[in-house]
C-alpha cells in the first residue's frame, strides 16, 4: 500500500512539473522578424509592429554591448584574416596549376583523319577548299597541292 502511494506521488508531481513547464514556455513569446502582427484594428497592429521593431532594436544594442569590440580592433581582425587567407589561398593555387600543367594529361586531337563518323559535314565551307577545316593547316596543304596540280 505504501507503494502504490508513493508512486501516486511521483505521478502527480511529475504531472505538475510538466504543467508548469509549459505554462511557463507559453508565457514567453519568441520574436523574429517572421512574427506577423496579430489581427486587430488599425492603431492595435501598428503598436504592435512599433514594438516588435523595439524589442529587436533593443536586442541588437544587448548584442553591440556584449562584443565590447572597437572599430579598430575589429579593422585589425579583418586584415588578420585576409592575410591569412593570402598566405593560405596563394601556395595551395600554385600548386593546383604547377600539379594541373605537370600531372594531368591534355586533350589533344587525334594526329591523322578522323573516323567517318567524326568528319560529318552537311554543306561546304564558303572558302576555296570547301573540305577544310578553317584552321586545319594540313588539310589546306594538301587542297592547294591538289589545285595546283590540277591547274598545272
């Protein structure tokens, strides 16, 4: 029997800890820029805009107060960073190139002709070799070889 009462116990008080938890996180209201005003009248929603703007003045000024930090100390940590970044930005992009120019093969085009399925062409270039590529130099030897000996 003793038992069964102390568990009663413990049940209510948990109970009524639980109550007064909650009660007491309704009775503050958490405020963000996202907090809409409540329907009201005109002057009801205005004052309560005025005052949501206050209390988030008031809350930057507490965080201002709290860093206690002077514009020139906060000058010198900025420099402080980007002078770490340099130091640390400039090494790690010359070794990326020097590993990129070194290491890493490059896509060259193949020396020879192209296979048939690479060499489609729907119409011909508006130049004197009209099979030519515009910058491919051997082609054009080959085109004005071929003109030459045809007009010799």
């Amino acid at each position: 029997c003793n038992n069964i009462e102390e568990v009663e116990v413990m049940f209510a008080a948990r109970t009524l800890a639980r109550t007064a938890a909650r009660q007491g996180t309704q009775a503050v209201q958490r405020r963000s820029n996202q907090t809409v005003p409540r329907l009201g009248t005109q002057a009801e929603m205005e004052a309560e805009a005025i005052a949501h703007l206050r209390a988030r003045v008031r809350r930057q000024k507490e965080i201002m107060d709290a860093t206690e930090h002077s514009a020139e100390e906060e000058l010198a940590e900025m420099w402080k960073w980007v002078k770490i970044s340099a130091v640390v930005a400039a090494p790690v992009c010359v070794l990326s190139m020097v590993k990129d120019v070194l290491f890493v093969p490059h896509a060259h085009r193949p020396h020879g002709p192209l296979p048939d399925y690479m060499a489609i062409q729907v119409k011909e270039f508006p130049w004197e070799c009209e099979t030519c590529a515009l910058f491919d130099l051997e082609c054009w030897k080959k085109c004005r070889a071929e003109q030459a000996a045809e007009g010799a």
